[in-house]
C-alpha cells in the first residue's frame, strides 16, 4: 500500500502542490494586500526561509530512503531540488527588484562588499549547473559518476544558505543554528556512510582470501 | 393573537436559560471590574492637554496599525510582530523611575509626578532603525532635559545612562534573544539636554502601547532606533562613558553614537537609503536622519567614522 502511493503518479502531483503552496499563500496574501507592514521583508525572508528549507529536504531524501527503507523518494529529489531553486531565484528577484530597483552598480558592489551577500549569491549561483543538468538527458550526457559528483555542489549550496542566513540575523541566532545542525547532520550522515564504506574495502583489500571465499 | 403552544418555551427552558445569560453577565462584569483600573492607568489611554509642539517633520505619518504592530523590543520577542502579542504581559502600573548617579538631589518618581513636570506636546519625528527602516511618528512627551534637571548634576557629570525594565518571568533570556538584559543605553550630556531628545510618554495622542516602551522611553531621532531606549526605569549620570547593549553585543557593528549617517555603513549592509514603512520606493537615508541643522554643532571636529 505504502509502495502504491509512493510510485503512484498522483502522489508527485500532490507533492508538487505542495511545494507551491508556499509562493500560492504568498500570492494570495499579496491580492489581499495582508503581508503586514514591512510587505517586502516578508517577501525576502519567506522565499529566502522556503530556499533553505527546500535544500534540506533535498538534502534528506538519501538518509531517508536509506535508514527508512523507501527508495522509492528518489522520485521527489529532482522535484524538491528544483523547488529550492525555484524559491531561491524568487529570493534573488525580490532582492533586485525591491530592494536594488535592478540598479546594478549597486549590486555588483554589494556583492563585493558584503559576505552576507556575497556568500548567498555563491550559493544560489552553484545550484544554476544543478537545475540545467537536471533532466535525465543530461544524467546520460555527463555520465552517472561525473553527474553524481557535479551534484554534490549542493552540500556547498547549503552550506552557503546557511551562514548567509546566520551572518544576517543581528543577534537572535537560534533559527539559523537550527537550520546549521539539520544542515550538518545530513551531511554528516553522507560522511558517516563514505567512511564506512571505505573502511569495508580496505578491509576486503586486507584479506583478500575472506571475499574470495564469500564470492566463491 | 394566537400562539401555538408548540412554540412557547418551556418554563425550565426559560430559567436555564435566563441563568445562563446571568452567569455569563455576571462573569462579564467581573472581567470589566479586572480589566478596567488597568486601562485606565495602562497603555493606550487617551491622553488630554497635549499641546502641538513646532518640532513636527512634513513627511506624511505612518499609519497607526504599523507603529504599534512592527517593533524591535527584544525582551519580548525578536521578530517584528511578536512584541505587539508578547508585551501585554509588561506591568507598567505602579511605575518608578529612579535618578542617580552624579547629581546633588537623587529623585525618584512615579510615572504620575513625570507626567506632571511639564507640558505635554506632541512631535512628530522621523524614526530610523539601524536595519534599514523607518517611520514618521507623533510622539508625546516633553524635552528630556526637563527632568533631567530636577536632579541637579553635579560637575562631574558628563554622561547618561539609561536602562529599561527587566523581568526575568515575562520576558526572553539573553540567550535566547542574543543581547544582554537589561537592555542598557547612553547619551553625552549635551545630547540627553539637547531639546530635540524627547522624554515620551505617549504616540497618536494616547499613552504608549506597550510593545513600543510604555509608560516611559526616550526618543532620540538623530540617532539609530536602538538608542532610544524603551520602558526606562533608571536614569544614571556618570563621568565615564556608559555601557550600551548593542555596542557590548557587537563592538564592531554598533558604535556609541550611532548617529544616522548615510556615508557610514552598517559593515554588514549600507546606510544610504532606507526603506519608509508604506512606501515601495526606498528613499536616501539623511544625515543625522534630517536634524542636522539642530544637532551637527554637537559633533564638531569628530570623525563622524570613527565615533560612529
């Protein structure tokens, strides 16, 4: 039954939805003029909240699919990935638009000047390469190995998310802590795994005799 | 006329129900009893014989609902919005503030003998928030001088300090809110005389809200909003320099001074234009946020850089 919902075409649609739920309650606050009295802070920090968000639920499909035992997520990695840039290029237009009115002198200087911006901009730049070669075209241009490796720019990404948001806040650092610990977890999962498995082969280099006798 | 009996109500019906609304009148009543003392010597009260001081900007004034509902007040929260919910919990009712330090005469007075030691007028002030903000607000108080002079400084006073209201059970922990409490703040003598530094009791012609300092806070508008410090419960004349809660915070990011200043930069983010509450354009911040004419002399031959 789990299975069926998690293969099911459906389901990506409801998941899809979802994911825009975030910039639809935006919209809609917007129409009805509801965003409170600061419109355009709000606008930045929820795209810029919902960028992160979305890299960490990218972040977190593989530990899932593999310590819950649902490989059928991958199906909703692309999706969610995709939605991070999504919602970090609607972060990165509010900033051109509401808050630099496309001056770009302005922004060319921030950008220099400020490691806030610098580091966010770093970040949101890296994950352009991982939403083009997305498609499964691209998997095959590159090959498996060098896509695979190409997309672990988005541990940078996060990263970058991540102490952009906590060089920003003036001084009430709990949020951006919360999301650095979530952050770090997930990657120190990946590390976890990487050096078991690297343990595993030097040890079947070790004693060869032992994996000949399990694969005879 | 005839009326079914299908359609009267019963008598038990009627008694429960005439005992329901007096139950709920009566705890009404109760509640207003409760409520009532505190609205009339709380926030938000109107606040009569406010007379129209000259010192009121042209600019057009932020609307009431974002004055008192978009508020830097960290001890109660440190997203804009959560001071507006949170600081109903402040007790403003008895109220003391005590002045010491380096005087002749060391008073302290309740919020009653303050509102008494002069006039009160009120002024409309640009506000500008060291985060890039700002709002034009009619204030209500009087020169903070004036009761800085019931005191008598003593020649040794060269400074002022000031520290807000702390209470551990109604409000966030340092660490949550990442400044230390109380919340401290400090102006040069000459600025705390200076007749632009207001004293304010009150905004829109009522007593503060709470979430915006009740019942007492300076307003200082030359300077970044975190100076004008809210719900003052200790005035403190010093020879040395006073500590101050951002500047302790972060040394390098807030100065003593803090005056606006469009040519020095925030190291995080520029100075140069601030966005007005209201408005979609952002628009150039002005040095000493526009009261230059008044306030420049007092920093005569500074490096406005370095005593930032």
């Amino acid at each position: 039954m789990a299975t069926r919902i998690l293969t099911s075409r459906w389901t990506k649609v409801a998941v899809f939805l979802a994911c825009l739920q975030p910039v639809v309650a935006l919209g809609w606050r917007a129409w009805r003029q509801d965003l409170g009295a600061n419109p355009l802070e709000l606008i930045t920090h929820a795209t810029g909240d919902w960028t992160l968000r979305f890299l960490l639920l990218t972040l977190a499909v593989t530990p899932l699919r593999e310590l819950a035992g649902v490989p059928q997520l991958i199906r909703f990695r692309r999706m969610l990935g995709l939605f991070a840039f999504f919602y970090g290029s609607l972060h990165l237009l509010t900033y051109v638009w509401f808050d630099k009115f496309f001056d770009v002198h302005e922004m060319l200087s921030d950008i220099a000047k400020r490691p806030f911006i610098t580091v966010g901009f770093g970040g949101l730049l890296l994950m352009l390469p991982l939403a083009v070669t997305s498609t499964a075209g691209w998997i095959r241009r590159l090959g498996g190995r060098r896509w695979q490796l190409l997309h672990r720019l988005i541990y940078f990404s996060g990263l970058a998310g991540v102490i952009h948001y906590y060089w920003l806040v003036k001084s009430d650092i709990r949020l951006p802590a919360a999301y650095g610990a979530l952050l770090l977890s997930l990657l120190g999962y990946r590390l976890f795994v990487f050096a078991a498995k690297k343990r595993a082969a030097v040890q079947a280099i070790a004693r060869p005799d032992r994996q000949a006798r399990v694969s005879a | 006329m005839q009326i079914p009996y299908s359609q009267v109500t019963p008598q038990r019906d009627y008694l429960e129900l005439s005992r329901r609304r007096f139950i709920f009148r009566s705890m009404a009543a109760a509640a207003g009893a409760l409520v009532l003392p505190q609205l009339l010597t709380g926030s938000g009260v109107k606040l009569n014989g406010v007379v129209k001081s000259s010192y009121r900007v042209d600019d057009k004034m932020t609307p009431y609902d974002v004055v008192t509902g978009y508020n830097n007040f960290y001890e109660f929260g440190t997203s804009k919005d959560q001071p507006a919910k949170l600081a109903q919990k402040l007790q403003t009712s008895p109220w003391t503030v005590s002045i010491e330090g380096e005087v002749v005469k060391p008073r302290t007075l309740d919020l009653d003998q303050v509102m008494k030691l002069a006039p009160l007028e009120e002024r409309v002030y640009r506000h500008r928030c060291v985060e890039g903000w700002s709002i034009v607000v009619p204030w209500i108080g009087f020169s903070l001088s004036t009761i800085l002079k019931q005191v008598e400084p003593t020649s040794k006073a060269k400074y002022v300090a000031f520290q807000s209201s702390y209470d551990k059970k109604t409000m966030l922990g340092s660490f949550q809110a990442g400044i230390e409490f109380p919340y401290v703040e400090g102006l040069r003598l000459d600025e705390a005389m200076h007749p632009l530094a207001l004293l304010c009791v009150g905004l829109y012609g009522e007593s503060l809200p709470n979430q915006n300092g009740a019942p007492l806070r300076l307003v200082v508008p030359w300077k970044y909003g975190f100076k004008s410090i809210k719900s003052v419960v200790k005035i403190r004349f010093m020879e040395k320099q006073p500590p101050t809660t951002w500047n302790l915070s972060a040394p390098s990011e807030y100065g003593f001074y803090s005056n606006v200043n469009p040519e020095v930069d925030h190291p995080r983010w520029s100075q140069a234009k601030e966005r007005r509450l209201g408005e979609f354009l952002k628009r150039p911040t002005l040095k000493f946020n526009g009261y230059g004419d008044q306030v420049a002399t007092l920093y005569n031959g500074m490096d406005l850089r370095r005593y930032n």
